[in-house]
C-alpha cells in the first residue's frame, strides 16, 4: 500500500510540474525513479495515463480521471495531519509559496529566510511569478496577492496595507507635461502591468480614469523598468518605487489623489487551513510587513 501511495504521489507531482523532470527536482528523486515509478502505475492500472514526449507531456483521458481522484485523495490525508497538529506550534515539513517577481525577491525572500531560521525543521519552497496560476492545481500552501480576490473557493487573509502611487520619469514629465487633475490621464502614454490595454484607474474618492497603454507587460519589473526609461505613467505600489522617489529616478503624479485600496493578502485553500506550517507563517508576514509598510500606508 505504501508503494501505491507513493506512486500516486509521484504522478500527481509530474502532472503539477508538467514534466518528469520537474516532478523529481520537486521531490529529491533522480529523472529514472520518477520514470520508473509512473511506468509502473500504469502498468498496474493497466492504462496510459500520460502521453509524453521528449517535449511535451499531456495527460490521457484516463489519466485525467485519476488525477482529480488522487488530488482528492492526497487532500483528504493532507486535512487528517493538519487536523492532527492545528494546535502546534512548530512549523514543519514543506512549505510551499508564490508570488509576484518583485514581491518575492524585494520581501518574501528574506521575510521567508528568517521564518525558516526559526522552524529549522521547515523546508521553504518559494516561486516567482508575474503570472497568476491555480494554487491548488499547482500543489501551493501559500500564495500572496494583491488588490480584490475573484476565487471564493479559497480563503485569503488581509497580511498588509499596499499604498499605490501614479508615477513617471522625470524626463518624460518634462516632455508630455505634468497631469494637474484626474481627467488628464487618459491623454498621457500609460506602461500597464498585467492589465489589458483599455484599463480602469479607480480613486478612493471614486474619481476613475479610463486609460489605454502604450505598453503592456505580464512582468512587474519590466513596466518598472520602462518607466524608468521615460516610456509613460506606471501605477505601482510604494514599495517598489519608493527609492527611485527618493532619488528622483521617478516622481509622483497626483500625490493628492489617492488610489482605491489594493491590499497584501495572504491566499490558501481550505484544505491548508489548520496546517501550524500556514498559520504560522501567515502570522509572521502579517506582523513583519505592517510594520515595515506602516509609514508608506499613511
């Protein structure tokens, strides 16, 4: 039985990395035993569960059956030892978190570095990515968003306020000139992240702008980087220009007209919820990054 658990395990984890090789990084296994151990799942099955080439990997109809019955399966054992050890106090195991690029490496790197220093028996696995993926499709404990939550089916906790700013370079000011209210966005070059092009700027006063880029990107340091260049008017969090603010690489547009709020949240399926590795690393980001952002919140 402990074989065929850890055969489903390690089919599951192919599905989630989308490739044999990425499932045996993920779990300290060499490219030939997570081979060896899906062949034999089929095998035993006596079904192709996995169409794979040296390129690509897609799942079989069969296959695709199984893995939402092992999703489910591994769920169900993940919920009995988080209920066994929601009253502790020691984080163990696995944690695994996402988030943005800039985020990450800015702030949860080091956030994360000294959570783990604290757990040493907590192994921490942290992606970046621009992109906003399925975390419970992904195998995530953790993600971190910002801003409105559209997934009701997971449950997100408020970890941090995130003061947004209009902002540009001081040269391309200069040249298309300095917007003296709201309604003057819409005529200015825009670099957009991770919006469409046509955009909404909404205020906290409920002014909005309807605004359309001149570049868009899926990569938060890329807008960063145009705008530095003098490309046209970014919107980001104080956090990630509050240096080039201070040195004068880029200057605020509007200071008076707040933003609508865009909180920090931490993001985690239900099935996580009583897990002491989540909760208490929640608990640690949340009262880390409000003390750090308490002055850029105001």
């Amino acid at each position: 039985m402990s074989d065929n658990f850890l055969d489903m395990l390690v089919f599951v984890r192919v599905v989630q990395a989308k490739s044999l090789s990425g499932a045996a990084r993920e779990l300290n296994f060499s490219l030939t035993v997570v081979s060896r151990k899906l062949s034999r799942l089929e095998e035993r099955l006596g079904v192709r569960l996995v169409n794979r080439t040296t390129r690509s990997l897609a799942l079989t109809e069969e296959g695709a059956r199984f893995y939402e019955r092992c999703v489910q399966i591994l769920a169900e054992i993940d919920d009995a030892e988080t209920d066994a050890s929601s009253g502790s106090d020691r984080a163990s195991g696995v944690l695994k978190v996402t988030s943005t690029f800039a985020f990450g490496c800015r702030w949860l790197a080091p956030i994360l570095w000294d959570f783990q220093q604290a757990h040493p028996d907590l192994h921490v696995h942290l992606d970046t990515n621009d992109g906003v993926e399925n975390i419970v499709d992904a195998g995530y404990d953790l993600a971190i968003r910002f801003g409105s939550l559209s997934d009701s089916s997971l449950i997100a906790r408020q970890i941090a306020p995130n003061r947004r700013v209009i902002c540009a370079a001081p040269a391309y000011l200069d040249r298309r000139g300095r917007p003296q209210t709201v309604d003057d966005l819409p005529g200015h070059d825009i670099v957009a992240f991770g919006e469409p092009p046509n955009t909404h700027w909404a205020f906290a006063d409920g002014r909005s702008a309807n605004v359309t880029s001149s570049l868009t990107t899926n990569n938060g340091e890329l807008a960063h980087r145009w705008a530095l260049s003098g490309a046209g008017l970014v919107l980001k969090s104080i956090w990630d220009v509050r240096d080039d603010i201070d040195s004068g690489r880029l200057e605020v547009v509007l200071p008076e007209a707040r933003l609508a709020a865009a909180p920090i949240h931490a993001v985690f399926p239900h099935s996580r919820l009583a897990a002491a590795k989540v909760r208490l690393c929640i608990d640690y980001l949340s009262v880390t990054l409000r003390k750090a952002f308490r002055a850029e919140a105001q």
